[in-house]
C-alpha cells in the first residue's frame, strides 16, 4: 500500500447487531463478520469499518462504552476480535474500529467513580457543575431531546451530556483524561488495527465557560454551537503526536458543523492531525420551513442544494485537505430512498446512479452495509417499529411534549428520516429472515428482502452488487480518480448532476440525471474515448434517459 493508503482506500462499513448473527441469539456478531470477509473482499472494498463492539449497556446500540478494552459479549469474546482481525488481514482487508470518547456509557467504572465524590482521581474525568440558581448551568439542548445537563444527588451537582444522559461527557481540559484515552487507542493499536473513525470528535473541546446561547436552542443548533471548540486543534495536535503518528493508519473525524475551513486546519496537507472527516452538510440538507423540527421532514432534497453542497467540498479540500464521500451511515437514511428512487421501476437504476455519481468524486468512498444491494428504508408507519433511542425520544418531544406536529405527521418525518432505516438487517437471501439469523431477529428484516438480497445481486449480472464491484475496480486503476482534481459542471442545473475529474489518465466525464425523465445534456461525449460505466446497455449520446448514470474518459 502506498504511504497515503486512506487516499487510494474503499472502506465498507459493517454495523455488528445486524450484519450476520453466528449463534442463533438473533443478533450480529464477530463470528458472523469473519463469515463474511470473503463477501466484502469479492465487492472489492479495502477497509472494514466497525460500529463500537464494546462493552456497552447498549442504550445507543454500542455509542455508550463501559469499557473500552473488552469486547461485548454479545458479539463475542477478544480471541474473536482477533480472529477476525488476522482473517481480515490475510485476504489484505484493513480494520477500522469506531473510537468514542466525547462521552462514555454512565456504567463507566470512570463515571461511576466521579459521582461518588469531588476528590478523587475520577472527579474530574467528565464535566460537573452545581446548580445555576437552582438550575441547569445552561440552555443547551441534547441531541436525543431535553438539557444536556442531568442532576446526580449523590454528588450534588449536574453532569453533561451532549447526547443520552446515560451518556456523560468526558472531560478533555483534563490531561490525565486525554493521557487515558491516548493508553487505551495504544491498546487497540497495537493489536494491529488499522486506524480508527472518530465519534463526533469535533465536539470533545466545549466553548470555554459554557455559556448560554442566544438565538433558537435546538438540539442541531446546540450541535452548530459547540462545534470545532477553542481547544481542538490543541487535542488532535496531541493525539497525534503522541499516539496516531507512530502507526501506519487511517483517521477519519466524525464532525457535525465542521467547516471547510476547519476541516483543512485538521486534516490539511501540513498538519494531518487526522487523515479525513465526515461532514454533515449534504446529509443535512433540509427545506422544512419549521426549524423547529430540525432534520425532522418529508421534503426531497433539492439536486442543486445536494450539488452545491458535495461541490463546495470538492472545491475547498482538492489539494487542501480530504473528504469522505458518503451518502449513508449507520445514522442516515437509506441512500436510493433519500436521494434517489426506491420505486420498483426505479430502484436499480437510481442506486446505481448514486454510486456512480459518488464513487467518481475525490476522496475516500464509504459503501454502508447494504447499499451495494440497493437496500432501501423500512418505510415504517408506526411509532412501535422505532427503536433507536433519537426516534423514539423525538416522537415523544415534537408530538405529546412540544405538540409541534400531530402524530401522522411525524410519523411520516420519521420513515423519511429516522436511523433506524439504516439498522434493519443485512439481506443476504430470501430465506426467512434474510440469512441473517436463525432466531428471531433483534430488529426486524425488511420485508422486501425476498427480492432485494446479496443471493439475488450475485446471481444477477447486472445487479447493484456488480455495478458497485465495477466502481470500485475503476478507481482502484485510475490514478484520476484516486488523485485527480475536481472541476464542476453548470451548477444551477436542476436535473443533472455533471463534473469532470482531471489527471494521470486523461480527463473523466460524469452525468447523472436525477429526474425519471428524459433529458439531453451535450459535453462533448462523442469526442470520448470510452464509455467507462453506464447504468443502461447502451448509450443515446446527449440523451439522458430516467436516472441514467454514465461516465466517460477522455484520453490525455
Ligand atoms: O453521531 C453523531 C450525530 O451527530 C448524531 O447525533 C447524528 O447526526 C444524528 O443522530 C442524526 O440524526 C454519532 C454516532 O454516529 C451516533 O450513532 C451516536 O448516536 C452519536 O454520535 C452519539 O455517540
Ligand atoms: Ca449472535
């Protein structure tokens, strides 16, 4: 692998509770992963990013760690941790692990420590205030709803929680914190693994003093505000050098709110604390009129919101910095379902555009569990088949406590919007519950699993599976597409997604019509030297049939 490996990378990331069940208890597991590796090295993916396999009391499905060097045991013991990680390393897969530490699980021996008193070596590992005039010390509100300050009687103080208050906010101005958690990613580290994904690691520096914020207090705006705090670059300078720059690995900083401009300070050619973000931009594109309601809606992105916003990434990191391309994750929607269409007309052919339109961009691509297939959303459409702790908890708040929306409204923001779209298991065939267990399921299979399945992709040469293994294939051999720079195309256009990759190889051409109608667009495509991928057989020239993705090259 060449020194920048991340650049030249395809992650996939694997979310444990529902990828392969092993031993018949209806849940995910390290077993089932090993099982199959083989699966995601035929897809052609080089790194495998885990969610967190911890200890956990599982309130945020693994988000909550109370011990981060154990493995949970309901996905296994550490002997199949490494297992899994020396099978990976065998057929030359990499292992990502996801790294949380803005916050711990409150079953934490650390939190269960410092509430106990203000003086011991723990007191000072999360972030304690007394009462303001009987109160919470400030109007931040959580992201899972509510202040993010919980009372403990025993110490007599609030403690925060940017997220679940089962969730306490580790204490970063604390050296002897940051040097426990520089300890533990040496303990993963030197086991082998291969880099870590950083959980909203832009939110662990708060504004000095805490203050109140003005203006509308929602938990996105909350989210906005303590992003990239004064002291961040300080703790990433650290974190480098004193743990991730003597290991040859991959970064990449999970960032709501992160700024192009910030994003470079972190990930920039000179400093490289890390080696990538995740930025939220695209994925929180909204045009509800209620701010209020936040991500909460049913509105479809608009191609120009969504081209505007990847491009200005582009633009800002090309020789800069580095940007992850993603359409979905373990917290987003299903992709063809979000930004395509999941039609059974459509389905197919919109995700394969998806893929194409952005596995041509610059940066590392992220494939999530199931996107090669085309897996859509649960299309939910009652409240008892959520159960991700945000969904439920912003059901509760917008409809019965704030009374913003009526149920049948939220509900329909919630099928639109809600995690739990992504968590629905893997659909590796027809069989009952999609081979992903023998038992019943901790969350239930989507029922469209009898046609949408990895079984099914396999068997189909013109599948998802086989369009996707194709991306991958082309940017593995074209050092355009691994390094070349970005130029955007007639931004303003509202049915087309068109931008060209210059570099090594020649020029790349890459139109996607986002529309299920017909439309021509000439950039000189009869002047081509290939036509490198189509979603179609067969090519019209400047005709752009319901969702068709093509690519050209155009030799130097
Ligand atoms: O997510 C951070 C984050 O911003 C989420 O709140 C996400 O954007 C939001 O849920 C979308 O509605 C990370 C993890 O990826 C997520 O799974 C965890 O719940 C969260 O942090 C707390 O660890
Ligand atoms: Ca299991």
């Amino acid at each position: 692998m060449t020194e920048q490996w991340f650049k030249d990378s395809v992650v996939y990331q694997v979310y444990p509770m529902s990828f392969q069940d092993s031993n018949g208890d209806g849940i995910g597991d390290l077993p089932g992963i090993t099982s199959r590796l083989e699966y995601i090295k035929k897809l052609g993916a080089d790194v495998i990013w885990l969610n967190p396999i911890y200890v956990s009391p599982n309130k945020d499905n693994g988000y909550d760690i109370a011990d981060y060097e154990a493995i949970n045991p309901t996905y296994g013991t550490m002997a199949d941790f490494d297992n899994l990680l020396e099978k990976a390393h065998e057929l030359g897969l990499k292992i990502v692990m996801d790294l949380v530490v803005n916050h711990t699980s409150d079953q934490h021996k650390w939190f269960q420590e410092s509430r106990k008193s203000k003086d011991n070596p723990y007191s000072d590992y999360y972030i304690w205030r007394d009462p303001v005039d009987g109160h919470e010390p400030n109007n931040w509100v959580a992201a899972f709803g509510g202040s993010v300050w919980e009372y403990d009687e025993g110490r007599g103080q609030y403690y925060l929680h940017m997220y679940a208050p089962s969730q306490p906010d580790l204490n970063w101005t604390n050296p002897k914190l940051r040097e426990a958690v520089y300890s533990m990613q040496r303990f993963w580290l030197d086991k082998s693994v291969d880099g870590f994904r950083m959980d909203v690691i832009n939110e662990i520096s708060k504004p000095d003093g805490l203050p109140n914020m003005t203006g509308e207090v929602t938990a996105g705006t909350t989210q906005d505000f303590i992003a990239d705090g004064p002291h961040l670059g300080e703790y990433l300078s650290e974190m480098n050098e004193k743990v991730l720059s003597k290991y040859d690995i991959m970064t990449v900083g999970e960032m709501p709110g992160v700024t192009t401009e910030d994003a470079i300070e972190y990930t920039g050619l000179k400093s490289n604390e890390l080696n990538m973000v995740f930025e939220f931009e695209h994925v929180g594109l909204t045009n509800n009129p209620d701010t209020r309601l936040g991500r909460w809606n049913d509105v479809p992105v608009k191609l120009t919101d969504l081209k505007h916003a990847l491009n200005r990434w582009q633009i800002a990191l090309d020789g800069k910095g580095w940007n992850s391309l993603y359409w979905n994750n373990h917290d987003q929607p299903r992709a063809v379902s979000r930004f395509g269409n999941d039609s059974d007309e459509f389905r197919v052919r919109s995700a394969k555009a998806l893929g194409t339109t952005l596995h041509f961009l610059q940066g590392t691509p992220y494939v999530f569990e199931g996107e090669e297939l085309g897996m859509t959303n649960g299309h939910f459409t009652r409240v008892d088949q959520y159960e991700d702790v945000e969904s439920v908890n912003v059901y509760k708040e917008m409809v019965e406590d704030k009374k913003i929306v009526d149920g049948p409204t939220m509900l329909k923001y919630l099928a639109n919007m809600s995690r739990d779209n992504a968590r629905t298991p893997m659909q590796w065939d027809a069989s009952e519950n999609a081979g992903f267990t023998t038992a019943t399921p901790w969350y239930a299979v989507n029922p469209n699993h009898k046609e949408i399945n990895v079984q099914a992709n396999l068997e189909d040469p013109d599948s998802v599976f086989y369009h996707y293994q194709k991306l991958i294939k082309i940017r593995h051999e074209s050092e355009t597409i691994r390094r070349g720079t970005f130029e955007a195309l007639d931004e303003d256009d509202d049915q087309v997604y068109a931008y060209r990759r210059h570099g090594e190889d020649g020029t790349y051409l890459i139109m996607t019509n986002f529309t299920d109608q017909t439309v021509t667009r000439d950039y000189q495509q009869a002047d081509a030297s290939e036509l490198v991928i189509s979603n179609y057989q067969d090519d019209q020239g400047t005709t752009l049939r319901p969702y068709e993705s093509k690519v050209y090259r155009f030799a130097k």
